[in-house]
C-alpha cells in the first residue's frame, strides 16, 4: 500500500480506499476520454450546479462578504456562481493537464525570469496562490527547466494519492509532500543543493503571523519568508488567470527582496505581508478566479459579519 504498512491501517479502512481510488481512476479515464475541453465544461457544470448546494457555499459567500463589503448582493452571488463553475473546471483539467500543456494552452508572461533563474543555478522561493488553475504553473515552473520541488498536500487516501502523484508526472512536475521534521530537512537539503521550491501562501495558518489581508487580519504560512531568508534569496511571485477556450495566462511577476534588518521575525512578517498583498492585488484584479470555497480569515471576523449594518450589504 503507498505509504502504508499492513498493520498500520483496518482491512475495512483499506477497502474503503481501494473503492474510493476505483471511483477516482474511472473519473480520471472519462475525463481523457472526453478531451480538454469536454472535461473542463463538464466540471465546471457539475460544480456550477451542485457547488451552491452545499454547506461551503455559506463560506463563499461570507468570504465574498468580508473581501467586497460594498458589492451588491445580487453580484455576490453572480460572482459565487461562477467561481463554483471556476472550481469544477480546474478539478477536472487536472486530468488531462499533460494534454492540456501539450496542446499549447499556457502563454507565459515573463518567461524570460524562469530562464534567468535556470541559467542562474541559485534556488528562489516561487510563492502564490489558487487562482484558476494552479497546475498550470507548477507546469510552467518545471516547463521552463527550473529544478523546483512543487510542495503539495497529500490526499488522505494513499492510493488516490499515488494517482495524482502520476498524473502530475506526465507533464514533469516533481511533487513533495513535507511531513514534520523530516520533510522540512528534506526542503532544506533540496536547495541547498540548488533546487527552487513552489509554495502557495493563501491559506489560513493558525500558528503564522498575524498579516493584513483585504482590511481584515488573517494569519499566514511564514515558511516561504523563512526559506529566503535563510538562503538569502528572493520570493518570486507568479500567479495564473483563466482565459477563453480553456486557456491560460501565467504571470511570472517581479521579485520580492526580502530585508535583513537583523530582527529576524520582523523580517519573516514584513515578506509574509507582501506576499499576502501580493495575493490581494491579484484577486482584486480577477476575483471570479481565486479558490473562495476555504475559510481564510480567523473566526472573529467572520463573527463580525453578524454586527454588520444590513445596508452595506444590500447596497
């Protein structure tokens, strides 16, 4: 079993994995037999239509609330409608992203820095978030020649796990799930033999430092700042916008040079915050592309929706 002992896991809770990875290698095999675009419209549909239906839709909107407090209702819910559809499409797509890249349907703008950072031999910390489609850029990354361990998180099931782990290598992309102390040492070892690392930066992480994100605070994953910081390199920004016809723009954006003041958690927490606006600036620019379905902000500024005047929200 991948990653499993035998007696690490119940024969029923192993059955149970086997019948889900089943279920996930069926829909993987329908969705390359309908093609790109077949299999993007399809889970975009499906989430377009089953996505409001459930208990994250309450989440959605009250993001969409917190990040647009004047934005009229009626387009609030226009705009969670179609970040759903956003989702089911990029679900999809990560079926058939080898053929998605072999098709040509990434335009890579500032090409030229990926180059210059391969050409370089020096590592960077690449730093984003989800918006649209996210495999696109890991594609890019390891497209471009640059030696990057893409991070990810794991799937609960080993098997379904190993799947997306193979799908992910049709198109080069080479992905490393840290786990503890181990996986951190293993980040370490990576660039210090020169290889980048890719991290997403737009989660909730309860234990980083406190940042400003919309207006409102939020915590955030300080391991990006940390890892420049410590091989005194640059966070790259790089971000990805859907276009017509199940197409992409990837932005490969200017570097982040991070201070060295000598106080060491200031530092982490000013490169912290400009990823964190860095991230703001790009869903401001295209909202309907960013991952709104997890609750960013802590619990007491979701709790404050509640003493919010009903005009400013039905404006």
């Amino acid at each position: 079993m991948p990653g499993e002992t035998e007696k690490s896991v119940s024969f029923r809770q192993d059955l149970i994995w086997r019948v889900e990875a089943a279920g996930f290698a069926a829909f993987i095999g329908l969705m390359r037999m309908l093609g790109v675009e077949r299999a993007s419209a399809l889970g975009g549909w499906l989430l377009r239509t089953l996505g409001p239906k459930t208990g994250t839709q309450k989440t959605v909107m009250r993001n969409l609330r917190i990040a647009f407090p004047d934005m009229p209702e009626a387009e609030r819910e226009a705009l969670a409608l179609a970040q759903w559809e956003q989702t089911g499409r990029a679900f999809a797509e990560t079926a058939v992203m080898d053929l998605l890249v072999k098709q040509d349907r990434i335009e890579v703008v500032g090409l030229e820095r990926l180059h210059a950072i391969r050409d370089s031999g020096k590592p960077v910390v690449f730093a984003g978030g989800h918006f649209a489609n996210i495999e696109t850029l890991a594609a890019t990354i390891t497209g471009s020649g640059v030696p990057c361990q893409i991070t990810y998180r794991a799937a609960n099931n080993p098997y379904v796990d190993a799947q997306i782990i193979a799908a992910r290598a049709r198109y080069g992309v080479k992905l490393f799930a840290p786990k503890g102390g181990d996986g951190a040492r293993e980040l370490l070892a990576g660039m210090a033999r020169g290889e980048s690392v890719a991290l997403m930066n737009d989660q909730k992480f309860s234990e980083g430092p406190e940042v400003t994100f919309f207006g409102q605070p939020v915590n955030a994953a300080p391991g990006p700042s940390r890892l420049a910081l410590r091989f005194g390199t640059v966070l790259q920004p790089m971000s990805t916008v859907r276009l017509p016809g199940v197409r992409f723009r990837v932005t490969v954006y200017e570097p982040i040079e991070l201070e060295t003041t000598g106080d060491r958690q200031a530092d982490i927490a000013r490169g912290v915050q400009a990823i964190t606006s860095f991230i703001e600036e790009r869903v401001r620019e295209s909202p309907v592309d960013w991952f709104w379905v997890h609750k960013r902000w802590p619990h007491r500024v979701y709790a404050s929706l509640e003493s919010r005047p009903a005009s400013v929200e039905r404006r």
